[in-house]
C-alpha cells in the first residue's frame, strides 16, 4: 500500500520487530509527495533515510518523535525541506480537555486581532 499512500502515520510501540521498519527500502517505496508521520518512536525510523529523501523534496515529514532524542541543534534535520518537527509530549490528564480548550479560544481570539499565535515551534 506504501506506493499508493499519500499519508503515513506511524504509531507504534518500539519493539526488535519495528526498529529501523522505516528504512531506505520503506521510504523508496513511499509515493511521490507522500507525507510520513512519526508519532511512535524515534528509532522506528531511520533518520539518514528519511534525510535522503526530504533533501530531494519528494517527501515530506511530520515528527515529534526523532532519533537522536533531544536533536541536536545543528542536526540537519532542523533544516530540511518538507519537515515539520514538533515537540515530544504527552500527558492525558483530567486537566487536558481544559487547557486545550482555552489555549484554542486563546488562539482564535489571537488570529483574529491578528497577533502573534503563542506556541509557535521553529528550528533553531
């Protein structure tokens, strides 16, 4: 199915059998423009692989999960085309639904004076 998918979304625990499962391979196989969501662990996906095919542009990538974890400052990660990378976090708590709820009335209300969204994640 990975030729004929746009979006790919990795959620899946790290275990011997899903170490490295996206590899050179997996990626060539991917569709052009195809977007690859990682959200499981960092070591599920090869990095330099994954590199290789953000610097062609053919991909695109959406992570909160990287390997090495914490990414350095100067990985090229932090500066390939096509990749947006996010914050690692969790935490379902009886508090979530709460402050999500104000932080996005927060940021609607933001948007709409046109003001700076508060939380914004860039690279260094």
């Amino acid at each position: 199915m990975l030729p004929r998918a746009d979006v790919v979304v990795l959620d899946t625990p790290l275990t011997p059998e899903t170490e490295g499962l996206v590899s050179k391979e997996f990626v060539a196989r991917m569709a052009d423009g195809a977007l690859l969501v990682n959200v499981s662990r960092g070591r599920v996906v090869d990095t330099e692989a994954l590199l290789a095919e953000l610097s062609t542009g053919r991909l695109h990538a959406a992570v909160d999960v990287t390997e090495p974890e914490p990414l350095p400052a100067d990985h090229p990660l932090w500066s390939a085309p096509n990749v947006l990378i996010s914050p690692h976090i969790g935490g379902l708590t009886a508090a979530l639904a709460p402050r999500a709820r104000r932080l996005l009335v927060d940021q609607v209300r933001r948007y709409a004076a046109g003001k700076p969204l508060a939380n914004v994640v860039v690279g260094p």
